[in-house]
C-alpha cells in the first residue's frame, strides 16, 4: 500500500505549534517574551520606539555639534586675549552674547563663582580659565598671560562694581 504525503498538513501543524508556544510564552511570562523579541504583534509599536529614538540621537547629534563649534568659537575668542588683539573687557561682553542663551552654562559659572553677581565678571572669569587651558603646555608663557589677565579682571570688578552702585 502506498502512502500519501501530505507535506502542507506537516507545515501547517508545525506552524500553528510554533504559533501556540509564542502565544503561550507571553501570556506566562510577558516580561521575558518582550526582552527574547517574541510579541511579533507589537512591531508597529516597536517601529515607532525605534524611529523616535533616532531622531532623538539626531536631535542630541545636533545639539553636540553646535555645542561643539561654539566651544571653537568661545576658544577663537580666547585666542585673542592671549595674542593681546582684545581685551578683557570686550571678550567678556563676546563670551556673554555667545553663551547667553545657555542657562546651563550661566548656572554653572554661578555656582562656581558664587559671590560674582556681574555676569561679565562671569563670564571674563571664564575667559581667563579658557585661556589658562589654552596654555597649558607653555607654562612661562601661561603664567605671564594669567597675571596679566587677573590684573585686568581685578580692575573690571572694581569698574563694574562702581557703575552698577550708580
């Protein structure tokens, strides 16, 4: 007698099991069945994760980037306090506009600094800290510049000080 094969029947069989052991395992332990990737039925929801959160890593990209080349500019700007072509006065008031915005920034100058109410004392504090790590491997150079600058910083706190009481 021969026997007829029913290959499609096998499938379907293996199919509807595989089908039953997925479902099974999510409804005893959903936890486990969502970290192994098997609630197949949420990938609308899990396309949807995966897009928002590229577009947070692009939007956090950005934002590293424009911090990022404002570093390079506030550092272009302390360049000149060292080669004397501004002076400390006008790279504050720069450094200001430039990182005015940034509360974050203002915040952390204030608590570093927490007796200087001035922010262009703020920020030409700064300014003298970024020329500092400018120098850093020149420490002759870096120590002429530093007295330099804190002498100017000295001489704006009392100016600042005097048009702030009138």
């Amino acid at each position: 007698m021969a026997t007829i094969r029913r290959p499609g029947a096998a499938s379907a069989a293996v199919l509807i099991a595989l089908s039953a052991s997925v479902a099974g395992a999510h409804l005893l332990a959903p936890e486990w069945s969502r970290r192994m990737g098997l609630d197949v039925w949420n990938l609308a929801a899990a396309e949807e994760e995966q897009r928002l959160a590229v577009e947070e890593r692009a939007d956090i990209d950005a934002k590293a980037e424009f911090c990022a080349r404002r570093r390079a500019v506030a550092d272009r700007i302390a360049v000149r306090l060292i080669a004397r072509d501004a002076d400390l006065a006008t790279v504050a008031v720069e450094l200001f506009d430039l990182f005015g915005e940034d509360s974050g920034m203002r915040c952390t100058l204030e608590a570093s600094n927490p007796k200087v109410r001035d922010p262009r004392l703020l920020f030409a504090g700064h300014a003298i800290l970024r020329v500092a790590r400018l120098l850093s491997g020149d420490d002759q150079r870096r120590e002429t510049v530093l007295a330099r600058l804190t002498a100017d910083y000295r001489a704006l706190a009392l100016k600042w000080a005097s048009e702030s009481a009138r």
